[in-house]
C-alpha cells in the first residue's frame, strides 16, 4: 500500500473503486482525515491528455457543490499516473449494504433516504451538474441519519476511459435511464429515473428491469412497464405508486422535470403515512478494525417540512376518493367540449360517461340541499341520490361542482 499521495498521509485502504482504490488519508497542514479516490489515469490508452484535463474539470465542478446531501470535495490532485480527488471523510455505511444486511426498510425510512438524494440532486441540477450514476453504492447513510451523494463527476470519467480501451459502456446497466442506454444526450431527468430505479428496489427488494444479461437489461429498460410496488410490498400506499410511475416514465416529458418536485411528492407520501417514527439500526465500521458498532439512526426524522411541503398534505381526503376520475366527471359536467377533451388527454383518462355524470349530479343536489348540515363533505366514489329538483338548486349544484373540481385538481 503506498503511504503518501501528495500532501496526504496514507491510513489505510478503505476499498476498490471503479477507477482505482479508495484510502483515508490525513491532510498534515490541517490535521485532517479525509477519504482519497484515486483514479487511474493509466487506463486511458487513448488521449490521455483530455482525458486527464476533463478529469479536473469534473472534479473542479463537483467541488463546487456544497450541499448537505453531497459529499465535500476539499482538493484535487496527481501522483504519477495516479490522479486522486480528496474529499470529506464519512462515518457511514453505503446503502447498498445497508440494503443487503436489513432487507425491506420501513417505507417511511425508503421514502426520508430518497428524498434526501433529490434534494441534493436538485441542488447539483441547479448547478447544471449531472450525477450519472445514482446507485444505492454511491449513497452514504452516516451516524446522524445524514444522506451523501458520493462521486458526482466520476462516473462520465469511468466511462469515458473503458469504452476508449474496450468499446464497453462502464456504469450500472440496471439503475440507467432509457436515455442513457440509447447513447443519447442526458440531462437532470436521466438522474430523477435512476433514483426512481433505486426506489423501486428499496420498496420492493427487487430491480425493476431485470434480466439474464446486460442486453436483456437494457431491452426491459426501454420495453418494459414494472408492476407496481404496491404488488410486492402491501406497505406500499397509492399514492407511492403514482410516483414512482412517474420517476420512471420512459418518455421524458412524462416524467418528473426536476428533482425537487420528486423530493416535495415523497415528502407530501411521507406525511400520510401512519406510522412515521420508525427508526432502523445501521452498522457502522469502527475505527482502524473490522468490528461493527450498531447505531440507531432515526432516518425519519430527518425530514423537514417547509410551507411549501404543507402545500402538497392530503390530510381530510378519503383514501378512497379517485381524484383523476372525479375531476373528469366534474369537467364533463360543467366545461365545454374542447375543454374536457384537452383534460382527457391531459390524464390520460376516458371521459366520463352519461351514468358517472348523473350520478354526479344526484350527489351534489343533495349537497346543496342541505346547507346547514355541519358535517363536513366526505368525497366518495359512488353517488346515489335523486337528481336536483329546481333552478335555485342547479344554481347551487353549479357551485358545488365548481368547489369539488378546484378541490379534487388541487389535490390531484
């Protein structure tokens, strides 16, 4: 093991990275521990200039992240053939093994872990930086519940120096984008549908696209709809369903256009859960030796809502109020054709037929005849009462509907 790399005073090999080997080292001018990965210049047998100038302009823009759910990176530098990014040192675990030792999380813990990821996400994406390569490997869940994105910038180099030597694409075939497979241009929604990938697994224990080989991967990532996660884990709530749809809908524009509207979903999915003091225990390596110290991280309660979150709470809705199907009703009801078909394609929904706008109506006619009842409205799915019986009662059937379909677009 070498024992220096520049400044930085050799530990320990912490592990083997993609490029190189990954080492805790100590910074002596400000007695320091950092993490170092080092990345093999060497393998680049073509254009090994670029490929090192490209190598400090990536590592140059992901130091300039500095967000709570991203790793630090302190310096940058080059040893012979070996170039090593030194960065902030973690008292963690990678989730991957966190996954592996603990099986199926709390969806509560899933839904904290992953809305910290596109919180940091959206940040980079902010920056116009994009990570490439979200995998549960390359998150750290460390002592105070805290997540960290790790190797931001160093997946385009990875791959960028083994397809030169062997013509081969180096990543992680089952969490890529469809995007990516295709070898087209990607942006931040290439990064939101590999965290989608991720989710999936968390809730379900299992990849979504599956296969025998990396082609029958990639074949299922551009083909195949994955079933819902509610089907392998009954934890799983609706609602989760609907978003991890849309985190890995193939067509751009149907998915989720930023990560922090992903994030505010799983935090708003989050809110109605039951249950949301769970806490799980993650093994931490001690110190300089093998033995692992169990501490409870309570994940949970690291979320934060903000009055922007308070925007998305569905506290008061029936669980069994379809809003979609609802709002397509109300529209048939009371807006012109044009109108209703542009919302039906909008929601990719049928529009309502005659017997569901009856139904509508016989229900909001009682509504509005009884305006002094003080119960508050429960939204339902079927209505079956007598249809309203005069003007001033259409009148206010009109304002009925009107409230219903705000309410039900809102909460949609």
């Amino acid at each position: 093991m070498i024992s220096q790399l520049g400044r930085y005073e050799v530990i320990r090999e912490l592990g083997q990275g993609a490029m190189g080997i990954v080492y805790q080292a100590k910074d002596p001018l400000i007695d320091r521990v950092v993490a170092i990965k080092t990345i093999n210049l060497g393998l680049a047998m073509e254009g090994k200039d670029e490929y090192e100038g490209r190598f400090y302009q990536e590592a140059k823009a992901a130091g300039r992240l500095n967000h709570p759910n991203i790793v630090t990176i302190y310096d940058v530098g080059k040893s012979g053939d070996i170039a090593y990014i030194a960065m902030e040192y973690l008292q963690g675990r990678e989730l991957r093994d966190i996954m592996n030792d603990a099986g199926l999380l709390p969806v509560s813990n899933v839904l904290d872990i992953v809305a910290q990821v596109a919180s940091g996400l959206a940040y980079a994406h902010e920056h116009d930086i994009i990570h490439r390569d979200v995998k549960p490997s390359n998150i750290m869940v460390i002592r105070d519940g805290h997540v960290k994105i790790t190797d931001f910038g160093i997946a385009r180099m990875a791959s960028s120096a083994v397809r030169t030597q062997t013509g081969m694409v180096l990543g992680s075939p089952k969490y890529m984008s469809p995007e990516q497979v295709m070898g087209k241009e990607i942006d931040q929604r290439s990064d939101i549908f590999s965290l989608g990938v991720m989710l999936y697994e968390m809730l379900t224990g299992q990849a979504p696209f599956n296969g025998d080989n990396v082609n029958a991967i990639m074949y299922q990532t551009l083909n195949a709809a994955p079933a819902a996660p509610s089907t392998h884990n009954e934890a799983v709530p609706e609602m989760l369903n609907f978003i991890v749809a849309k985190a890995l809908a193939k067509g751009l524009d149907d998915r989720y256009q930023n990560a922090k509207d992903f994030a505010d979903d799983l935090r708003a999915c989050r809110d109605t859960l039951p249950d949301s003091t769970h806490e799980y225990n993650v093994a931490i390596p001690a110190f300089g030796g093998d033995k692992l110290l169990a501490d409870a991280i309570p994940v949970s309660g690291r979320m934060e809502s903000t009055a922007d979150d308070m925007s998305s709470s569905t506290q008061g809705l029936s669980k069994t109020f379809d809003s979609a199907a609802a709002t397509m009703r109300l529209a048939a009801m009371t807006a012109s054709t044009e109108e209703v078909e542009d919302l039906s394609r909008t929601l990719k929904m049928p529009k309502a037929s005659a017997a569901e706008i009856n139904k509508l109506a016989s229900k909001a006619s009682v509504l509005s005849a009884k305006p002094n009842n003080p119960r508050p409205i429960q939204f339902v799915n079927e209505f079956d009462v007598a249809p309203p019986t005069n003007n001033n009662q259409m009148m206010l059937v009109v304002f009925a509907l009107v409230a219903l379909g705000i309410v039900a677009i809102i909460m949609f």
